[in-house]
C-alpha cells in the first residue's frame, strides 16, 4: 500500500521563529507543498491569524485552532460533508464560546488582578507580543478561548475549575474543557483515513507542554528546541528530538522523515 504522509505542526516557536517568521523553514515548505503533502495547523492562534498564514505559505489543507477547539476544512475537501458550513469552510466545532471565558474572567477580576486579550487594546497587544497593529487585531479575534498575559495563581486555579488551563510558549491560553489539540488530530486523521486508499503516516511537530495532547496521537511525535536551546520536558514514548531551534529544526525532521 502506498504511504500518504500528513504533517500537523504547532506555529510559534516551532514553524515560526521568536520573530514569527517562517523562513529557515520555506524551502521545505514548497517541498510539501510540491508534493501534495498536508501540513496542518495546530495551534493556539485564531482562524484570522493561521488564515494569513495559510495564504501566504500557499498552504490550503485543514488547520486546527485555539489549542484543538475548532477544526476548520475547506470546502469540498473530503468526499462527504463532515461539519456546519461557515463561509468557505466546513466547521467542526469542539470547544466552547469565547463568551462563556470572559463572562467567568471579568467575575474573577473582582477578587484577583488577571490581564488578558479581552480587556487590552490592539495597541497594547501589539507591544507586548511584538506583533504589527493588523496582526495584533488577528490576535484577539478569537472564537474559543482567551490569551491571559498574567494572572495571580489563585483567578488561574479558579479557571481551572471550569476550563482547561495550559501554559504555551509565552502565554497561558483558557479553553474548553473538551477540547485539545489531541481530539482534533484524531478527528483530522481519521478523515482521511477514510477519504484515501493509502496508509496514512502522521508526524507532529511541536516545542512546548501545550502540544502534549497532539504529540501522543501521531505516529511520529517530535519536538524542536525552544529559543533558550532546551527541549521541552514531556513524558511521550517514542518522542524523537530535533537537535535545533524552532523553523531549522522544523525543515530538519521534515527532511529527515519524509525528504
């Protein structure tokens, strides 16, 4: 049986370097993309902020956003219809409203100090991220869940309680308690699964905790180094790690495994 291979890929830090560029990884992109080989999206950043990126990697597969809280998949992609239509995408939602975490975070910002997206203008987000203003916008245009910059441990233990919880490469990001990145790359991989007479090959590349759910369900799961030249500790059987930095480690494993 001929071997199709998927790759799902976390964005910052891993894809992407400490300046949110991509290009130690470009040639090996429009390798992929030469190739017909999907490169997924899975990532804690909104529809708006991995659509730009989409497009101007020339990059049209499925993409999972908000930390596995909705997975979205251009239309007519697969054979049969596999969510609700929203615009030019089929929709598979997994995680909760937006709403539902600001409600319960302005509750808490009562009793304890939290900064978050939700209550910074597009112009403080952009300074402390390092992002432009449009870019900055696309940050904070999320559907699923909130961006919290800084918040006293006592508000993060409350959210615990209702939401999941996890802290990314810089930031802590609050979601749904049904979603992660894991539940949606299983969705993902059984859709194709059924929609190709290959055997179907997985790898996961990531660089922090946040991208544990992801790692465990792919076949080959591998993390690049962070920015401080240290791997992230995670508990995966079989994890393979890249002897380098974000992007240069990215296009490394990709060349080593299916290059």
């Amino acid at each position: 049986m001929k071997k199709k291979f998927i790759v799902f890929t976390d964005l910052d830090d891993t894809l992407l370097d400490k300046n949110y560029s991509p290009d130690q990884a470009m040639h090996t992109i429009k390798k992929l993309n030469k190739l017909k080989i999907p490169i997924i999206f899975c990532s804690a950043k909104t529809k708006a902020e991995q659509e730009i990126l989409r497009k101007n990697l020339r990059i049209y597969h499925p993409f999972i956003v908000e930390n596995g809280s909705a997975i979205y998949i251009p239309k007519k992609y697969f054979d049969k219809s596999v969510g609700n239509m929203k615009c030019k995408y089929e929709r598979i939602i997994i995680g909760i409203a937006s709403k539902e975490i600001y409600k319960e975070i302005n509750k808490l910002r009562k009793k304890y100090k939290i900064i978050s997206y939700n209550n910074l203008t597009i112009k403080e987000i952009s300074e402390i991220t390092g992002h432009d203003i449009k870019a900055a916008k696309r940050a904070k245009m999320r559907e699923f869940g909130e961006t919290i910059i800084k918040a006293d441990k006592n508000a993060l233990r409350e959210l615990k309680k209702k939401f999941n919880v996890v802290k990314g490469g810089r930031f802590i990001q609050v979601f749904g308690k049904g979603a992660d990145k894991g539940k949606a790359v299983k969705i993902l991989i059984n859709l194709y699964k059924k929609n190709s007479n290959q055997q179907i090959i997985s790898l996961g590349l990531g660089n922090s905790y946040n991208d544990k759910p992801m790692l465990k369900v792919v076949d080959f799961p591998i993390i690049v180094k962070n920015p401080d030249n240290t791997w992230a500790k995670l508990n995966i059987k079989n994890i393979i790690k890249i002897n380098d930095i974000g992007p240069k480690g990215w296009a490394k494993a990709i060349r080593k495994f299916i290059l």
